[in-house]
C-alpha cells in the first residue's frame, strides 16, 4: 500500500437526509456520497445546502472543505479537524 493524494473536488453520487441522531447531533443534516474527479469515493457531510431534496442534484459539483468538527475536543480542549462537502457552481 502506498499513500495517494485525492482530489478535492468531485460530484454528488448519492445522499441521505438525516432527521434522527444521537443526542447532541443537529439534525437535519445531509449524509453524503461523493465520486471524486480522479478517482476515489468518500462519505461526509454535504454543508451549506438545504436539507430539501428539491434543492440536491446528484451529480451536482462539489468541493472538499476542511471545518470544525461539530464543536468536539480531545481530553486536552484541542478542537477537532473534518472535512466536508460543499456545493460549488
């Protein structure tokens, strides 16, 4: 195995939208899919887009984003990194 650089940006494959979760989780929220250009599929969090299906396209372009996870920290108060997913045009 050897490590490979992915590109970070791709298109919508698929999604859910989630009204159910664990306690402290904001919901609703888009769990996503998304094919990579180059190669490569990862699952995320699709952000700045309304959770209505009416407003999701697949294969609408997206953009890998790097944010706070959600407010979380380690045992020493350091914040946590995610990437998400955000809809480009």
């Amino acid at each position: 195995m050897e490590p490979i650089k992915l590109n970070n940006k791709g298109k919508l494959y698929s999604y859910s939208i989630v009204f159910r979760s664990f306690p402290g989780i904001d919901v609703p929220y888009i769990s996503a899919i998304v094919d990579l250009e180059g190669g490569g599929t990862v699952k995320g969090n699709l952000i700045d887009c309304d959770p209505d299906p009416d407003k999701i396209k697949f294969d609408m372009p997206v953009e890998v984003v790097f944010g706070d996870a959600l407010g979380r920290k380690d045992s020493e108060g350091n914040s946590y990194t995610s990437y998400f997913f955000k809809p480009t045009s």
